[in-house]
C-alpha cells in the first residue's frame, strides 16, 4: 500500500516533521512493507521553511540579521538550485518581540531585506517568502531600503526607514533597488486579503495585536496611504493582501513584482504533492486543531482538494475536533481521527503528542 503523508504541524507540539514521523511509525505498527511517502506541509505560517527545504532538498543557511526592532539575531532560510525559501517570522516576526515590546512605531522589516540580500549574494533567482506572523507595521519600507531603495523628502534628502517618516516621503528612488532585482522571481505565501490602508486594512485590523492603540490607528493609516501615493503605487494599495505582514504585502506586489498566492496552494506546488498522490491508496494528513473555518485554505483542505482530484481517499488527524469540523466530511474527507484521550490534560497531550498521533493511525488503519 502507498501511503503520502502530508501533515501541517501541531501547533505546540510537534513540527510537520515530526507529525509525518509519527504517522509512519503508525502505518508500519500495521502495514510493515507499506511505502510512505513524506511530505511534510504547510500553508505559509509555521514550518514554512522547513516544509519546502524538505521537499527541495536545500541546505540551510544562517544570517545574522536583526529582528523588528533592531536588535541583532540569527535567521535561518534554505537554497537549493538557485531557489530561496525564507520568512518574515524568522527576522521580523511578533513572536520574537515580548508584548510589552511591541511598537510598530519603533519596528521594520529591514531584517527580511538582509536575509534576501544575502540570498541573492548565492545566486538565489527565485523567492519563495511566508510572510505570516509579523511584529511590523512599515508598509515594508524596512526592506526596501535594505535592499537598495530610498526615501526622499521634498528637499531630496534620504529619510531614514521609520515609521513615522512616512508622511514627509515625497518620492522613492528604486534605481539600485531595480537594479538588484533585476529577473528575480518573487512569489509570496499570502492568505490575508485586506488592502493595505482604509477600514479594513493592515492598521485597522491587524494593528492592535501589534501594540497599536485605537487613538493612533487613523494616523498610522494615513501614512501607509501617504507613501502609497507618493510611490505611484496607490492601485497596488486597494490590491487583496496588500495590508498582510503591516503592508508589507503591498511593498513586496508594487516594488518586487511578487506574486502573492494562498499559501497553501505556493507550498502544494513547491513540494510538489499533485504528483505525489498520483496511485496512492490513502492521503494522511492533519494539524492541531480542525473546525469549520478548516476548508478556508488551511492546510487539510489543501490536501484534500489535491488528493480528492486524484481520486485518494484522506483521513485527517487533529488534537481537537471542534464544532463544524464534520463540513469537511462533504469535501472529500473521508475521515476525520481525534488524536489522544480526550479525557487526558492538556500539559500531558502536548507532551505526549508524537505517541498520541501513532497511536491514533494504528487504531484509524485497524478499523478499516
């Protein structure tokens, strides 16, 4: 029997790696000569890197670089064969800045321009970037100016890349920045549609768990909407995803050209899973938790989508099966598998989350 084992990570308690591990392990308990093919997933927030250097076989790569705020930190992102895969989360993500920290006032993304000037230095051509977790609100100027762009006032002078600089930037010069780009292929695992500036944009919504206080959301988003305009990008700026990662989304569509694309579907494709499932008997895959917003692009309704063209039956594997979950039993799941005790703590299921998940594919295999 053959197997594809496609798994997102298990939010706290193991990597899609690991989940994938855990399901073979499983199988084997049952099917000792079945052929498991691994690969492990994710829909461009965590384990994006290492769900695609997997598939790409890429070496990983460290960069001293800088987070939000400046300080200094190493990042990791993987190259193979001319491609780079990198995040935001890495460099500039929110889960390196304690809450207390947060300031978007005070923070950039000059670290992902460090990371990708460094990727280019290897001859990276083609950029594959997760752009989920951001600690900014820049509208990407951090990055752009890292790699080569700059921020002119009225007078000519260069302004640094802060924030609140926005309102006096009266023109941008990207000569050194095209020039570096030049037939660079960017494409973005963006799932966020919000343009960049208005009610619904990155300020508005995304803002407050960033630090941004109410009084300040009108402000801040007249300043994306500012050096929008002045950059003779205001179009790019009304774009879906254009207010993902605090507009950096919108830096990246107007400035690198990218491509931004449901992060599920920019890692199917990466790893290649539409070949993979071709004559395999059962599609495995899952992720911490499974409800009704699951079929919105999350990762099991990716793979399901794939493996339900091919004709593969999936079963999917959660720590917790919530309310509406049982929608996706009308989208080509076949079934969807509880892993652990219910009755267990929470501290114990998280501990135990690889046994769990093996034990969970011997019972789902043996009750078939």
């Amino acid at each position: 029997m053959k197997f594809i084992l496609a798994p997102d990570s298990f939010k706290e308690n193991m990597t899609a790696l690991e989940a994938v591990t855990a399901m073979e392990k499983g199988i084997h308990d049952v099917y000792p000569d079945a052929d498991c093919v691994r690969v492990p997933m994710s829909d461009g927030g965590e384990g994006f890197i290492e769900a695609v250097a997997t598939a790409w076989g890429a070496r990983r790569i460290t960069v001293v670089n800088m987070d939000a705020l400046g300080r200094p930190i190493q990042s990791e992102y993987a190259l193979a064969d001319g491609r780079a895969v990198l995040d935001v989360a890495s460099c500039a993500g929110i889960e390196l800045v304690a809450p207390h920290e947060r300031n978007v006032a005070k923070s950039n993304t000059a670290g992902l321009g460090m990371i990708i000037r460094d990727a280019l230095s290897r001859g990276a051509r083609e950029l594959l970037i997760g752009i989920g977790g951001s600690a900014t609100n820049d509208a990407g100027i951090g990055m752009l100016v890292e790699l080569g762009a700059r921020l002119l006032d009225a007078d000519g002078a260069e302004l640094a890349p802060k924030l609140e600089n926005l309102d006096q930037v009266a023109s941008v010069d990207t000569s050194a920045l095209d020039a570096l780009l030049d037939g660079l292929s960017v494409k973005v695992a963006c799932d966020v549609t919000n343009p960049l500036n208005g009610p619904e944009g990155a300020t508005a919504v995304f803002g407050p768990q960033k630090g941004v206080q109410p009084e300040q959301v009108e402000y801040f988003d007249s300043l994306h909407l500012h050096f929008a305009t002045v950059s003779g990008h205001g179009d790019d700026a009304l774009l879906p995803g254009s207010g993902a990662a605090g507009g950096l989304g919108f830096a990246l569509r107007a400035f690198l050209h990218a491509e931004l694309t449901p992060g599920i579907d920019l890692v199917a494709d990466a790893v290649g899973l539409a070949d993979a499932v071709q004559g395999a008997d059962w599609v495995f895959t899952g992720e911490g938790s499974v409800d009704s917003q699951t079929i919105n692009g999350k990762t099991p309704a990716g793979v399901t989508a794939i493996a339900r063209a091919a004709g593969v039956p999936v079963m999917i594997f959660a720590g917790r099966i919530k309310e509406g979950a049982e929608i996706l039993l009308e989208h080509g799941v076949s079934k969807i598998v509880k892993v652990g005790d219910p009755a267990e703590p929470l501290e114990e299921a998280l501990k135990n989350g690889q046994k769990n998940l093996r034990a969970a594919v011997v019972s789902a295999l043996n009750a078939e």
